[in-house]
C-alpha cells in the first residue's frame, strides 16, 4: 500500500484528492497538512511513501519546504502539486529535490499514475510541461527574465507581487530589511520594471500569479 500525505491548503481541493485516492486499492491517504510548520511535524509523527505538496502554501511555500523535508529521516518522495503550468517553476522545483511536478488541471487519473510511478522510485514531469521543457529550459535567449533570477531573488520577487513588504520579507526570509530591499532593486533591474505594480504585471503576464 502506497501511503500519501496531502499538504494542501485549501479543503476543497483536498477533500477532491482524496475522493480519487479513495478510488485505487493501492493507495492511502494517512495525513494532511495545511502549511508548512503543520506538514513539518506531521512528517515526523507519520511514515508516508509520497508527498503531495502544493506550491502555494501559507508562510513557508512548497518549494521552500522541499530542502527540510529533504533533510529528514526517511523522507517521502515528493510530487509538487501546482495551478502553474510555468516550466521555470517546474524546473525549479525538481532542482530543488522533488521527485515529480503535475498540474491541478491535469487529468485526475495522471495523478495516480504520478504517485504510482514516483513511490516506485521514479519521476514525473505533467505530460504537456515535459514537452515544453525539452524546448525551453537551456535556451537562454529565449528564455524569460524571471527564469534568470537567484533562488533569493525569486523568493523576495514571489512575496513583493503578493503584497508582502519588505520588513515581513526580511522576517519570513529571515534576513535584513536592506538585503531586501537589495534584491529588490536588482528585481526591478532584470525585469526592467520600475515599480512593483509593473512585477506585478510582469507575473500576470507570465502566469506566475
């Protein structure tokens, strides 16, 4: 039997996951988790095969959680779960330590087949991104801008579109307000923007948001 933990915050989707686990003999769900300190301590209490891991959780987002899960004792192989269909994103997230990415709109049977195949020791990319990276990861002068920003910057970049400043940035980082507001700048610099209204509409734009 293959266990699963969801972490997912929103009920909904989760209450859907389980209903299609619910459906194949082969697979159980044996915990949930809504964030990222909740999934944490629910990894250390719970032995699980695979982690479905949303993205956009509160405070701590999924592909910040990856490196601490990874760091546990006989951690799960962890299968990222996303509304971004943005190959950058993706890439990111198998770097990271994820053994497979799908979409929420992906077909609900693919995602058995994704949690079959990396509890197997496999990987797994969402058919329709697996075709796009081949083309698009690599090829730096058609990439876009965001895909040649740091992991920090990322990070910082992520929080100023959703509304975060730059104090609870430097909180949630655990780093200084100036280094923030460093970043900030370079942010601004890469993707030619001249205020975070315009981040704002550069992430729109490249559905990162």
């Amino acid at each position: 039997m293959i266990r699963v933990i969801i972490a997912e915050d929103h009920k909904i989707v989760r209450e859907g996951i389980k209903q299609l686990i619910s459906l194949a003999e082969d697979i159980s769900v044996v915990g949930e988790a809504t964030n990222g300190t909740q999934l944490l301590e629910q990894l250390r209490q719970t032995s699980a095969d695979v982690l479905l891991l949303d993205i956009s959780m509160p405070g701590t987002n999924g592909l910040e959680t990856i490196p601490r899960i990874r760091a546990l004792d006989n951690p799960p192989a962890i299968l990222m779960l996303s509304m971004h269909d943005e190959v950058q994103i993706a890439a990111r997230a198998l770097k990271a330590g994820a053994a497979g990415y799908s979409t929420k709109d992906s077909d609900p049977a693919l995602l058995l087949t994704a949690i079959r195949k990396v509890a197997s020791g496999g990987r797994y990319i969402d058919p329709q991104l697996a075709d796009r990276m081949v083309f698009e990861v690599g090829l730096t002068d058609s990439r876009p801008a965001h895909t040649q920003l740091s992991e920090r910057e990322y990070q910082v970049f992520e929080r100023l579109v959703h509304g975060t400043n730059v104090n609870e940035i430097a909180q949630q980082l655990n780093i200084s307000s100036k280094t923030v507001s460093t970043h900030k700048v370079r942010l601004m610099q890469k993707l030619q923007a001249h205020s975070v209204a315009d981040m704002v509409r550069y992430a729109i734009e490249h559905k990162l948001i």
